[in-house]
C-alpha cells in the first residue's frame, strides 16, 4: 500500500520525467513558486494588474497626444528589480531574453534569410535597460518577417544555445524577495503607462507567436515534439486586452521547454 502522506508536491513536480527542462532550472522555478509572495500577494496582484492596466490604456487610448517614456520605464522596472524581486526570479528573467534570442537565432540560422542574427543577451540586471524589453519583443517580428525557405542540405544547425552565467546582483539589498510572477503582475503596470497603446499591443501580441515559432522549431528538426506545447493562440488575431503577466509567464515557459529540447537533440545529433 502507498503511504498516503505522499511526497512532497515539488518533489513530484521537478522530478516528472515528462518535464523538458534542465532540472537545475526546474529546481529555480519550483523554489520560486514555493515564496510566500507567490502563495498571498499573487492571487490579489494579478487581477489588479489586470483592471489597472486596462483602465491605463483606455485613458491613453483617449488622450490625443501619444507620448512614451521607455528611459523612464527601464529605470523603473530595473530600480524594482534590485529592490524588491528576489535574485532568483531575475536570474530566470534575465535567462528568458538569453533563451527566446537563442530560439530565433536557431531560426536565422537554418533558413535562407538575410535577417542578421538576434544580438540581444543580456547577462546582467542592468542589460535589461537600455530598451532591451521592446528590442526583445521587436526581434520576433523582424526574425518572422524576414526568414526564407528553410535549409536541409545539412541538417539543422544546432550552434548557439549555450547560455552564459548570469548576473542577478544576489548581493544587493533587497527590501523584499517577491517571485517572478508577482512581479510581473506589478511590472505590467509601468508598461502600460510608458508605451503607447499601439507598443504595448505589439508587446503583447508578439507572445501569440509562441505557436509559430514552435511549427518553425518542428518543421526545421524533424520533430513534432515542438508541437505539443502549442497553445492555439492565432497570430491572426490581435488582442491586447489580455493577462499579460499570466501570458509572459507562460511564454517564458514554453521557451525554457523548446530550447532545452533543441539541446537534447544537439546531444544526440
């Protein structure tokens, strides 16, 4: 008879053998859910970003004059980040613009295409200023917009997925330690007020991609595993009333999922 108590949840969660992550990674995002934040502050944030942004948007959208403030916005969120989000939950942050540049970059490089390679990694809390947040979403169009026919003569390329060590600042202080999720519901909501109506729409929409850049990863290997992470979003249809910080989360995911599968099948290639 199994023992009813059963292990821990987390156990169960990092160790699924179905799970296609690093289990190093898989450890940092179980542990990070785990925070306190993520169990009490979550579930109010999120709706509240929710209303808040939509409320930012419609007076933006009713306003005239189209103004932005992306300098303003990169010092806010990263100020937040060193302040009040936990070193781990940076470090997945930082990784995902790492990540998803290396997924495109894959795509540069195995189809016929002049687009030139995505140059957007950032190892440090500060790379995530300097417009890095709208470059990361633009690179999806332009890798989109711009790729050929793909290349067989060869076989894929599998170059370029290495991730470099990354620097959260874990030793600065912090006046609280909020997960990844938490802080992007509040993160969203510097977004909405420093972009125009039509940016954070294309911000947001570029995450509708996800499934065609995962076709894209299946036809070039071969393999339809890709496949299984599609969640149906059309990129036909444009919808920016959406949770956004719930989307971004799960993007950020199926990315991590992707890119540890195109190594899997560099190893064995």
């Amino acid at each position: 008879m199994s023992d009813l108590a059963g292990p821990p949840l987390w156990d169960a969660v990092v160790g699924d053998p179905s799970l296609v992550l690093d289990p190093e990674t898989a450890r940092k995002i179980a542990a990070d859910q785990q925070r306190w934040t993520r169990t009490w502050l979550y579930p109010l944030a999120r709706p509240v970003s929710r209303v808040l942004a939509l409320v930012i948007l419609v007076l933006k959208r009713l306003t005239p004059v189209r103004w932005t403030a992306h300098r303003l916005m990169d010092r806010l969120c990263i100020w937040f980040l060193r302040r009040f989000v936990s070193p781990q939950a940076v470090e997945l942050l930082i990784r995902h613009f790492v990540i998803e540049t290396n997924l495109l970059n894959f795509i540069v490089r195995n189809c016929d295409t002049d687009v030139e390679p995505v140059s957007l990694r950032p190892t440090t809390l500060a790379g995530l200023g300097d417009n890095a947040v709208i470059e990361h979403d633009i690179n999806v169009y332009v890798v989109l917009a711009g790729i050929g026919p793909l290349v067989y003569d060869a076989g894929p390329d599998y170059s370029g997925l290495d991730v470099p060590e990354l620097d959260p600042e874990p030793d600065r202080f912090r006046f609280m330690h909020l997960d990844i999720q938490t802080a992007l519901c509040l993160m969203n909501l510097p977004f909405a007020a420093c972009l125009t109506p039509e940016e954070y729409r294309r911000a947001v929409h570029s995450m509708r991609f996800d499934d065609s850049i995962l076709a894209i990863l299946a036809e070039i290997t071969g393999d339809p595993s890709f496949l299984r992470w599609c969640n149906g979003d059309l990129s036909v249809r444009v919808d920016s009333n959406a949770d956004v910080p719930h989307a971004v989360y799960r993007h950020a995911v199926i990315c991590e999922y992707a890119h540890e599968h195109l190594r899997r099948l560099a190893a064995r290639a």
